[in-house]
C-alpha cells in the first residue's frame, strides 16, 4: 500500500512552524520569506508531499466561474513612439484588456518614456495603483528594462524587444510564418521570391525573416535564389535591387510597398506583394495578401501567462524563462493572384 501523504500538520510539526506558515510555503506565497518557504517545501517533499492535481483545478473551476470581482490591476507597459507609429499597439492593448477583465483584472496603461518612465516615477505608479503583474508590449528597438523592480511583478514581454532582463515572453512564430509565405508563393507559381525589409525590424525578431527565406533559398536552384534587401527600404535603393534581381513577388512592410508604389511599379502586375504583418492599414482600398500575426491572440496568451504566476504566488525574473510562440494565418487578400493569373 502507497504510504499516505503528510497532512499540513504533520509538515508544521516537523518544520517548526504553524499549519498557516505551511499553507502559505506551499502555495510560494511571498508573504513569508524565500527562506521560510524553501524550509518547509524541502521537509514537505522530504516526508512525501505531493500536490493534489484535481483540488487544483476544482479551485480554479470555482474561481474562474465566479461572477467577475476586479482583484488587482496588471500593467500594460508600452512606449509612446510605438504606439504612434503602429495600429498593432491598439491590437495588443485591446487583446490585454479584454482578457484581464474576463479573469477579473483591471489594466493600467503605462508609459515606458517620458515623465511616466521614470524609473522611481515608475516604481510610484506601480505600487499606488496595486499594480502586481505587467504585460510588456513591443519597444521601439531592443533593449533594457532593468530599472524596474522586477521582483515584485509577475511578469511576461510580447515580442522578442525586451533583452534584459530575460522575462517570459509571448511572440508569433515567425520562422513558421515566413515558411507558411514562402510554401504558399511556391504553390502559386512564384519562383523569385524577394525579401525587403528595414534591419532593424528583422533585429527586432531575432532575425527570424531574414533566416527563414534564406535557409529555405538553399534548398532552391540557384537561378530562383534572391538575396535579401536589408536597410531603410529607400525608393532608390528597391529600384537598384529589383533591377538586379528582378524578383516576382516582394515581401515586407509598410516601407517596401510605399517604395514599390513610389516608384511606379504595378501590384500585382509588375510585382505581387506579400505583407509580413496584415491587415495593411496605411492605403484600406488596397486589399494586400500577407500573414496575420493574431496579435490580439499572443495579448490573451501573455495575459494567460501573468495571471497563471499570480495564481501560483511568481514573482521575478524566473531562472528558466519560457517562451509562448503563436501561429500566425494567411490571409489571401488580392496582391498575390498567382504566376498564371497576371501573364
């Protein structure tokens, strides 16, 4: 017969301490000391506790069923120059919001820059509005974040941006979406596949656009093989590369198709297009082909990720951060009609 597991007080009288202290150890709760909680976990697996897998989720059914009492505020950390220049950043923002209100949380808007990003003007903020997990969105280049005290927020970064410290992140998989594009041109007909792009965008993503065409470029003849065009994407210089490399179809972002559109080149005409990052707002009347990178879906999913370490008591940088990769879709729009299509 399997030996029972050690009750609570048992785990008390054998630690040195009351059956509450075990209740809060056991559930990593960061009302009492790291110290205190390592002790009693390490006598409650020493006697041969184990917890109990369906009471937590019967206290997670009774939690999450029921009706919504707002418990505490996340923070959505966000820098204005992105949010500026980008509609993704209300995509983000309203994906964060909508969930944390389903889970019962309030969210709070937080500048990165300016007076607000302040790093004690930061701290302030966080602990007056009972701020205790935080959603980072995107910034407008990588970087640092090592200002704020990390140790008191469950935490997790949307997109690869944040370098230090190394938090939880939530990103799309965008080696998968660039294999996806590449997959469907080919069933299209296109042979000459291009990539224009600014550099500091694909440094954004780890590089990931730029490898997945070229990694698949050398499974392909090398009369069908186009290197990629990384830079600031100036009119001038698409000219010089497209009259090189004369690519049949371009993918990119705002910059390659204001270029192409620029420089007179019919879409898809002269050139299909492919947008790395749909729906493409900039022109509406233009319905462009590209991926969709389900922005609002990674917002819930980093959502899903602060509220689960809330619920298990994490708090900091953890040693062993995960990484939550979203799928994106194609979506078909006109730009890419197919090599028979536009002969």
């Amino acid at each position: 017969m399997p030996k029972p597991a050690p009750t609570m007080r048992e785990i008390a009288r054998e630690a040195g301490c009351s059956v509450m202290t075990v209740s809060l150890a056991l559930r990593n709760s960061h009302r009492i000391s790291a110290d205190t909680r390592r002790h009693v976990q390490e006598v409650a697996r020493r006697l041969g506790y184990r917890p109990n897998p369906m009471v937590s989720a019967l206290m997670t059914h009774l939690s999450t069923s029921r009706p919504v009492v707002h418990q505490a505020n996340i923070a959505f950390l966000a820098a204005r120059e992105v949010w500026r220049q980008s509609w993704v950043s209300e995509e983000l923002y309203g994906g964060v919001r909508d969930r944390a209100e389903e889970l019962g949380f309030l969210v709070d808007k937080i500048w990165l820059d300016g007076s607000e990003g302040s790093p004690d003007r930061l701290q302030k903020i966080l602990r007056s509005r009972n701020i205790q997990g935080a959603v980072v969105a995107p910034l407008p280049e990588t970087g640092v974040l090592d200002a704020i005290h990390w140790e008191d927020l469950s935490s997790v970064a949307i997109g690869n941006t944040v370098i230090s410290p190394r938090l939880h992140r939530v990103t799309n998989h965008q080696y998968h979406g660039m294999q996806l594009i590449l997959e469907t041109l080919r069933a299209k007909g296109y042979r000459r596949i291009g990539l224009a792009l600014e550099t500091f965008v694909d440094d954004k993503v780890d590089r990931t656009w730029s490898s997945g065409l070229t990694g698949y470029q050398l499974r392909w003849p090398v009369k069908e093989r186009v290197p990629p065009l990384l830079g600031l994407i100036y009119p001038d210089d698409v000219r010089k590369w497209m009259t090189r490399h004369r690519p049949d179809v371009v993918i990119g972002l705002d910059r390659a198709l204001d270029s192409l559109m620029e420089l007179g080149i019919g879409i898809p005409g002269d050139v299909a297009f492919v947008h790395l990052s749909v729906p493409y707002v900039a022109f509406p009347e233009i319905d462009v082909s590209g991926l969709n990178q389900q922005w609002r879906a990674a917002a819930a999913a980093a959502v899903d990720s602060v509220v689960a370490q809330l619920y298990r008591n994490e708090r900091g940088i953890s040693r062993e951060p995960k990484t939550i990769m979203l799928e994106g879709a194609w979506y078909e729009g006109t730009t890419t009609p197919g090599r028979e299509s536009v002969r």
